[in-house]
C-alpha cells in the first residue's frame, strides 16, 4: 500500500518537474529569441513595405532600442512621411507628425489599430514582452532541420492577460532565430500570421531580416519587414528616448 | 320648485327618445369622442409611463449621486469616495426603497477581429437587483455572481459586432486613477437582450470590486443610483442630499435624463390640446342637433310660452335634454373606453417599428394607461364644454315670440 503511495508521488513529483523545466525552456527559448533581435541597445535601419491588392508602399525607417522597454523609430523615406516618428516608453506609446509638429499619445483605444498603417498593430509592436509574462509555454515540438533545432511552442495566454488570442504559436531556431508567429483566434482558427523569408548573417549572428505579417482572411494584404543594417549594443543611453527627441529631426 | 324639475326631467327624456334616430346618432357621436378622448390618453399616458420607467431602468434610477465634475466629463478622475461618514448617513434615510454604488468609465473592448469604444460599469449585482433592467435581461449564460466576479455581460448585439460569443475571452481596456493604460482579458459569462440597441452595444458589466481593481482604485465609485418609496418625495430628497453632501452632486431623473423629460412633458401637455381637437368635432354635432330638435318643435314651444311656461324654463328644458344626452354619452364612453382598455392587456406590440420606436425612447410593447387626471378631464372638457355650447339652442328656443311660433306650421 504504503510502496503505491510512494510511486505515485513519486510519478507526480516528476511530472511536476518535468512539466516546470519543459515551461522554464519553452519560455526562456522565447525570451532569448525576442533578446536576440532586440540586444540590450540597438541601432538599425530597415524598411516596411505595406502591400495591398491595388497598391505598394514603403517606408524606410531608423530604429533605436533599449531593452524592451523603450524604442525610438524615426520615418527617412518616402519624402512626403519623412520625419514621422513613434517613441515607446513602457506601455505608453506617442507619434509625432512634422507636417503638423504635434505629439500624439496612443490613446488605449488605438492600441489595437494599425502601426503606421501597416498590418501590425500599435500592440504588436509596444507589448512584445507580454509574450514572456502573461502566457504559458509549452514545447510542442522538437525537430532537426539543416542542422539547426527548430522548437515548435505552443503559448497560451493566461486567463486575465490582455490578449484577445486563443493561443499563440511559435517557431524558434536554437540559435534564436523566429521562424514564425501564429495567433489562433479561440476556436483554434489561424487569424494572421508572421513569416520570417529570409535569414541573414548580420552583426555577427544570424537574424530574419525579412519577416511577414499576414491576416488569413485578407489574402493579397501583408506587411513587410527588411532589416537592412543593425548595431547591437551601441551607445545608446536612456536620454534617447524623450519626447523631446521624437520632435527632434537629428533622431 | 322640484316638481317643476322633476317635470322638466321627464319631459326632457321623453324628448330625446321622440326623434330616436337622431338622438341615437348624436350619442354614437359623443360615446365615439368620449373613447376616443380616454383611450388616446391611456395611449399617450402608457407612452410616457413606459419612457419613464425605462429611463429609470436604464442604469438612472431616481436620484445619482455623482462628483462634481463627473456629468461633464465621465471620466475615472471624477469619482467619490464611499467611505464617507456624511454620505452615509444621508443614504440612511427611510424614503430611500435601494441604492446601488456603481463604477462607470469610459473603456474599449476588443476581441479578436474587432474592437469599440463603449462604457464600462462596476456593479454590485445584488444592490443591483430590481434597480436596472440587467438582471431580467440575460438571455444566454448567467448573471454576475457577486461583486468580485471575474467574467462580464456584454450585449446581444456587441457580441455579434465582435464576432464574439458566451464563454470566450475579450480584453478590456480603460484608464486608470493615474491615467495609466490598463487592461485585462476577461470572460464573457453573460449575454444580456435588451429592445434598445444602444443599450446592447454601449454597455459592459462586470463585478465593482473587478472593476475597482481594474482601475486601482479602493472603495471608490462614480455614482450612486437611488431608487424611492415614492416618486413624488423625489424633490425633497434631492435637496436634502445636496445639502447634507455640498461636495457632491445629486441629481433626480429629470435632469440626468432631459429628453425623456422633455418628451413626458410634451405628451402630457398634448392631453388637453387633443381631447379639445375631438370636442370640437363632437361640439359643432351637438349644437346642429338640439338646434334641429328647437326649430322643428316650434309650434309646441309657442304653445308652452302662451299656456304661461316662463322662457327660463323652456330654456331649461333644452338645456336638460343636453345634459342627460351628453351625461348618457359620457356614461357609454367611458365603459366602452375601458372595456377596450383591458380587452388590449399588456398593450399594444408595436415591434414592426422598432426602429423607429427607438429613436422615440420607446420598447416594443406599449401599454395603456388609465389615470383618474386623465378621466376627468376628458370627462370635464365635455361635460363643461357640452353644456356650453348647448345654451345657444336653448336661447333660441326660450326666445321665440308666441304669436309668431303657434302659427308657424
């Protein structure tokens, strides 16, 4: 009697400890992966190339980043944005328009609204560590392709985070890299997804530098992303990132 | 003196009934005005007694307390602290029947494919009850357990604007004391059906204590709804509440809800105007008739003149056979008014126009509503008016000249 109670505790001390390394990996091969890009500063120059049915345009854009927290993206290209600019502090988001020279706060309610019209939302590109606190990760797959390890993560929000998803799920290299991004709506359905197409070797370790925000229902509609020049770790300091700074044209 | 009324009575009614047709006709018109003039009033007095018991319903209830600046501006800044000595006390007065405490900001919802501005309100579903029209609204899932309860009721037409439905997740957003974005994902544990759509789509429930959580604020609220004992003590309580909580502002249904107030006054008003519409019609009838029965009975007039019967007492008969006409009309009319009154039950259905009825601030079933006001004066307006009219026939016929009239054939 007393040896079945002592197996099945035993069985269910290593179920739990099973269960919490497999979370604590799953986990952390998705915050490595969002560092990865990230750094602890960075610099870079790229591009977004919204694409619709009738229409193409693109924008070239700097960025500067520090850790998760604070982000500041200046428009260089077409003309007629140049100048527009998003700073990221915490949660709270402002865009600045030269052409009126006004400083906007993001109000919540455009939180969910399209990036500079592009196919990412506000919240997408403000709330990316969300994606480490406020889920559950599980590894749903581990596969060896071209030599590398890609693991499959499925990420569950939890029961009061502020995501609207039924459940996430990701794709990561081991060497950091985001293969790709699903969010299922919460009947399982794939409502739009982000697509890394081409991975570079770039600032010394391998990077997308291009990935692919698509919605399932709106074919012919995406949102490029081309990464064309990065620094990581640049001189950076927290001074950057003011609203001072999101006026000034230098930045 | 009473033997010449008396006289006077029953000559008056044997009148009547000499010419049966058209006493007949002339009282088919006045039975037809009488109902006309109380069942138009039932209609018009269901209309607004049906308008003011859904504004009160929906979310007003009597009397709100609010902050000072909060009517301007719904905002979270303007709330008020429930932890107040003063407020209390004032609260504990014996003509309030119920309060509820509610927390009610602006906030976004947002589901997977879409997302609306809409209003969110923290309530204590038990001090709820019976206040707003909430509870008895839920068509799918259930009502908010306590006030700690983690889900929220959304409306029948939001969840079909969000492509959402029971049981799913939606994230709310709103401010909070420090202005802070806050959000949070909740569970759709109820789906509420009201006939007005702005209603469905305008309004979020959830738990006060959720919500004061949400918001970080403590025992907190943005107002406090105030149902009575009787509405007519409303007046008094609102002043005696201003002036025991001068920080604060109390206000009854009437100012937070100007229009409907506007349209309750307008129909009241039109009472009068519409039943002195119809007795105009009926007037213009009962003056040619009486004349007609005077001219046609000329001869037997001059022959009462000359037998010595004073022009006052012709002029009274005439002017009793009126009476008795329309007294037996008013009678007819108002059985026959509520009659038809009861035979529609709950009222009318009017969900053809539901649209259009909305915009009016009315629900689909209007129902009709008999007040005594209303009885009388429509009853009056005839009674009065009816025997005013009839004084020119019988002036006419009190005015013949003997001679003239006996030989008239």
């Amino acid at each position: 009697m007393i040896s079945v109670k002592l197996k099945l505790i035993y069985t269910c001390l290593l179920f739990l400890i099973s269960t919490s390394v497999n979370a604590v990996d799953a986990r952390q091969l998705i915050k490595d992966a969002i560092d990865h890009f990230r750094g602890l500063t960075s610099y870079s120059e790229a591009s977004m190339i919204i694409h619709r049915p009738d229409w193409q345009r693109s924008m070239d854009m700097k960025i500067w980043t520090q850790g998760l927290d604070r982000s500041l993206v200046r428009v260089t290209a077409p003309k007629k944005d140049m100048g527009n600019g998003s700073l990221l502090i915490d949660d709270d988001m402002w865009s600045y328009t030269p052409k009126i020279n006004k400083v906007i706060k993001i109000p919540s309610s455009m939180a969910h609204q399209s990036w500079m019209g592009s196919d990412f939302s506000n919240n997408d590109v403000a709330r990316a560590d969300d994606l480490i606190e406020k889920y559950s990760h599980k590894i749903l797959e581990t596969r060896q392709q071209d030599g590398v390890t890609i693991y499959v993560i499925e990420s569950v929000p939890h029961e009061d985070a502020p995501v609207v998803w039924g459940k996430e799920i990701l794709t990561v290299r081991d060497d950091h890299v985001l293969l790709e991004h699903k969010f299922y709506d919460q009947d399982g359905i794939l409502v739009k997804q982000l697509t890394t197409l081409e991975i570079k070797f770039i600032a010394g370790k391998n990077l997308a530098t291009i990935e692919r925000m698509q919605k399932v229902d709106a074919q012919g509609e995406w949102t490029e992303f081309r990464l064309h020049h990065i620094e990581f770790d640049a001189d950076i300091n927290k001074s950057t990132f003011t609203l001072s700074n999101l006026r000034n044209p230098r930045f | 003196m009473s033997h010449i009324t008396s006289l006077l009575m029953s000559l008056a009614w044997r009148n009547l009934w000499r010419n049966k047709r058209r006493t007949l006709v002339i009282l088919f018109a006045i039975v037809l005005g009488v109902w006309a003039m109380i069942f138009t009033a039932a209609f018009m007095r269901g209309m607004s007694s049906q308008i003011l018991s859904d504004t009160i319903n929906n979310l007003t209830g009597h009397i709100q307390i609010h902050s000072k600046q909060y009517l301007d501006d719904p905002v979270i800044d303007h709330r008020f602290s429930l932890i107040d000595d003063q407020l209390f006390e004032s609260l504990n007065n014996v003509l309030i029947k119920q309060t509820s405490s509610r927390v009610r900001v602006p906030a976004v919802i947002v589901s997977e494919r879409e997302s609306t501005g809409l209003v969110m309100v923290g309530i204590n579903p038990d001090n709820e009850n019976g206040m707003s029209f909430l509870q008895s609204s839920i068509v799918e899932g259930r009502y908010l357990k306590d006030e700690n309860d983690s889900g929220i009721i959304i409306g029948r037409k939001l969840a079909e604007r969000l492509e959402t439905r029971l049981g799913k997740r939606v994230v709310i957003m709103s401010q909070d004391k420090d202005n802070k974005i806050v959000d949070r994902g909740f569970r759709i544990v109820g789906i509420f059906d009201t006939q007005m759509e702005a209603l469905e789509t305008g309004y979020i429930f959830m738990g006060l204590q959720t919500s004061e959580d949400l918001l970080n604020i403590k025992n907190e609220v943005s107002e406090v709804s105030i149902l009575l004992h009787d509405m007519n003590q409303l007046d008094e309580l609102v002043a005696d509440l201003q002036q025991q909580n001068p920080h604060l502002d109390v206000q009854g249904w009437a100012q937070l809800e100007p229009m409907s107030r506007v349209i309750i006054e307008l129909y009241d008003s039109f009472h009068l105007v519409w039943h002195l519409i119809v007795f105009l019609a009926m007037g213009f009838g009962i003056v040619n008739t009486l004349l007609m029965s005077v001219f046609e009975r000329t001869r037997e007039f001059g022959l009462f003149q000359s037998l010595g019967l004073k022009p006052g007492f012709i002029m009274g008969q005439v002017w009793v056979e009126s009476t008795l006409l329309l007294m037996l009309g008013l009678f007819l009319g108002n059985i026959i008014a509520w009659w038809s009154v009861l035979a529609t039950g709950e009222g009318i259905d009017v969900s053809a126009f539901a649209q259009g009825m909305e915009m009016a601030n009315l629900s689909n079933i209007i129902p009709f509503v008999i007040i005594t006001k209303d009885l009388v004066l429509a009853n009056s307006v005839v009674i009065i008016l009816g025997m005013l009219t009839s004084i020119y026939p019988a002036w006419r016929a009190s005015r013949l000249v003997p001679a003239d009239a006996i030989t008239r054939v």
